[in-house]
C-alpha cells in the first residue's frame, strides 16, 4: 500500500506510527454514509501502531494511495468498539 503525506497535518503523530496503524490486521476502515466526509471522499481509519498506541485517522484514497489527512489517539468509546470488532473477528 503506497501513502501520500502531502495532506497530512498531525505532526503530533508521526507518519510511521499512521501507517503501521494501517497495517493492523484488526483495523478498522469506515466509510461514513452521507454529510461532508462521504461528498470529500474522506474514510477512517480504527488501528494499532506496532507499540500498541491505539490511532483515529481520517484519509482520503483513490484505491492506489492511501492519503492520511490527520490522526489522533483514539477516545475511550472508540477504543472501546475497536476491541469489541476486533474480539468479534477471531
């Protein structure tokens, strides 16, 4: 999977970290139904760096580039349903 940094604007983050989070193998890759991300194309992302810090990333992709446009550490609630998804796909 090819990443294009050129949007990304966390450098709270590190770009390593957001694309490791990407190659979770439990991530999650929502794609919102209606309202400004879906008419922008934007997706989130649900994920785990290697660490284990858990990351909330908001992206655009054309298929072949993944374009991170910012990520943060996830809150409790979506931690939460993280793990429940990822206790759900064993």
């Amino acid at each position: 999977m090819d990443f294009d940094w050129s949007l990304y604007s966390t450098p709270e983050t590190p770009p390593a970290e957001v694309q490791e989070s990407f190659e979770d193998p439990f991530c999650l890759r929502i794609l919102p139904g209606a309202g400004p991300m879906a008419e922008h194309s934007r997706f989130l992302c649900l994920g785990k760096c290697f660490s284990g810090k858990s990351l909330f990333s908001l992206y655009s992709s054309d298929g072949k580039k993944m374009r991170p446009v910012a990520s943060r550490p996830m809150t409790e609630a979506e931690s939460y349903f993280y793990e429940r998804k990822a206790k759900e796909a064993l």
